[in-house]
C-alpha cells in the first residue's frame, strides 16, 4: 500500500501526517523542532527523518510514498519559493526553494515521490474543511465533533503569534493569482476596535491599526506592556515577576480561567476586533461557515465560550441586515494539526489532477 504525506512547517516546531490511499489518517506526529535556526538542509533532513518514523508506525518506510503535501508559512511563491517570511530568518531562507529542495531529498528514497506546496493558512482552512466535510477520516473525531457535513464553503483565522487566514469556496482551497490569498491579518481595523491611543500604535508589517496587531500573541503582549503601567493594574501579580512581557502575555489564559480582570478585559478587546475583521472577511467571500482556529481554541471552556459570544456581538453590531443572520463562529475541530491535515488533503487533490 502507498501512503501520502503530509508535511507542516513553523517558525519553531513542525509537524508530519500519514494517511493511506482510502484518505484516512493513520498517523500524526508529535510536533517537533523545526531547527530553523540550524538552515534550510537541518530543515529538510528533520522532516525526512521524521516522516520515516511516522511511516515505521504504520508499517512501512519512505519507499511507500506516493506524494508529499508541504505548508509553510508566507509569503512565498506558487511553486514553494519563500519570500523573507517573518518567522525564518530572511538570511538563511529568503528565496530558499523548500518545496523543490524537500521533493529532492525524498526522491532519494523514491525516486517517483513529488511534492506540492501549499501556504500554511490556505493549509488550515483546507484540512478543517476537509475533516468537516467528511472528505478526509480522522478517527480521532467523531460525528458529534464534526456537525453538519452539507456546507461548500468557509473562512478559518488562525490566532497564534501573528494572524493567518485561509479560505475554501466550492471545496476548494483559494490560493490567489500568486498564492498569496488569506492573509487576513493584515487587513485594516478601525480605529473603534482598539481600547487605548497605544494600542493602535503597534507596526505589524508595514502598517499600523491591522488585524493582527489587536488579534495575536504579538498584539496581547503590546497591550498588556501598556495596561501593567496604568495606575489601575499598578498592583497587578504580573508586575511582580522579573520577565519579559511576551512570557507574561502568555500567563493570560491561565489567569483568565482563575477570573483575572485583566486577563479577561485582554481577551474580551481581541474578541470583538475579531468580530469585526470576520465580518469584513464575509462582506467579500460570503462563507457558510467563520471558523476560529490557533491558541484561543485552547482556552478554558468557560472563557472559549465567552470569547465567541463576545466575537458573534460584535459581528452582529456592526453587520448589514442582510449579514446578521450568522449562526455562531465555529472553534477549529482540528486545532493545531489543521494545517498538517490540510497539506494531506491537498496532496491528495494533487493525486486526481
């Protein structure tokens, strides 16, 4: 039997997936280090020696590959060709032709093996698509996880330490004229979605007032630094710990389940800028579902809900009537493996064409 592979790559930790020619999932690593730092030749030598031993698993070895699916994060071309990423060093991967370089180093076990490429955002939106829709099996979920099958289209956010974005209309992924679709982190906010003066003043990219710096990690961090100073959380615990604020923003989830103020004034301000940016994402692509996938969906039931009732109002403040008639936002079925699901689905797209 062949497998097909998928492949997801992150600034720190990658991760594999296996799946069989039936398009089930038989096997997902544990994330593992990326070695970005190490050059794009650890890179690859990692993601080989890794997938070698998910396929050991099941039985079988690099020879018994069909196709590879690779996600990265963006900018890069078509083709996989990385374009100064944020999240890799510019001096060790700008340019760096990883799809053709990773083809290159699986064929040495099978000659016959190809990989095709996919952003990692589009990956995301694909592999949530393509679980919901019953297109790829997972076993790890079941019907109840998984709802309503009867749907063609939807627009999933990735919340981490940026904001990614993918999208899939009839089935199928957008990629865009030059592979660059999704990047929903970048579209503007308004002025209204930012509590304080200093909150708008965050660079993300080259502008300011974007959806990624009021909804991410990088953005919590910004507005934590600021709120600590204010006379009002002046006798804060946060203030008593000798670390960086980035280390203190990501105490905030824990301190939110507890029923920190803070923690939770911090995420109620991301969960309405959230409502905002989706309803401006649907305005152009009207999409059966707006999924929120990435870190949030890790938060503690009780703050998970509250965060998407608080997105869904915001949403629902600011929309046409013709728009109002959202149901709610979906969390990610998937979480963090959507991306790595959505490089399987994509390779196995590759497989028909």
């Amino acid at each position: 039997m062949g497998y097909f592979i998928g492949v997801d790559v992150g600034g720190t930790t990658s991760t594999v997936c296996v799946g069989d020619n039936r398009r089930h999932v038989v096997g997902v690593s544990p994330q593992f280090g990326t070695l970005a730092n190490d050059g794009p030749p650890a890179v690859v030598q990692a993601i080989v020696e890794n997938t070698k031993i998910e396929l050991e698993k099941v039985g079988a070895s690099l020879r018994d590959i069909e196709a590879v699916g690779l996600a990265t994060p963006g900018p890069a071309t078509m083709d996989g060709v990385l374009l100064k990423t944020p999240n890799l060093d510019p001096a060790l991967w700008d340019r760096f032709p990883i799809r053709a370089e990773l083809e290159r180093a699986f064929q040495t076990h099978q000659p016959n093996a190809r990989v095709h490429y996919l952003g990692d955002g589009q990956a995301a939106a694909l592999g949530e698509y393509s679980i919901r829709s019953r297109a790829v099996h997972w076993s790890r979920l079941t019907e109840n996880d998984l709802g309503d099958s009867a749907f063609s289209s939807l627009f999933m956010v990735i919340v981490g330490t940026g904001l990614g974005g993918g999208a899939v209309q009839e089935g199928k992924v957008i990629r865009g004229s030059e592979g660059r679709a999704g990047h929903v982190g970048h579209i503007f906010l308004p002025e209204f979605a930012f509590r304080f003066e200093h909150d708008r003043q965050l660079r993300v990219g080259n502008a300011f007032c974007t959806a990624e710096s009021a909804i991410s990690l990088t953005g919590l961090t910004h507005q934590l630094e600021y709120r600590l100073k204010l006379e009002r959380w002046k006798h804060h615990p946060l203030n008593e710990l000798r670390t960086t604020t980035r280390s203190k923003a990501k105490q905030l989830r824990e301190l939110a389940a507890a029923g920190d103020e803070l923690a939770l004034e911090l995420f109620a301000d991301q969960a309405r800028a959230l409502g905002v940016a989706l309803l401006s994402v649907n305005y152009l692509g009207d999409y059966h579902l707006l999924v929120i996938g990435g870190g949030v969906c890790d938060l503690p039931p009780a703050v998970r809900e509250q965060y998407r009732l608080q997105a869904e109002a915001s949403y629902r403040e600011h929309a046409l009537e013709g728009f109002q008639n959202l149901a709610e936002f979906k969390f990610s079925v998937c979480g963090d493996d959507a991306p790595v699901i959505g490089a399987l689905a994509w390779v196995y797209e590759a497989a028909q064409t």
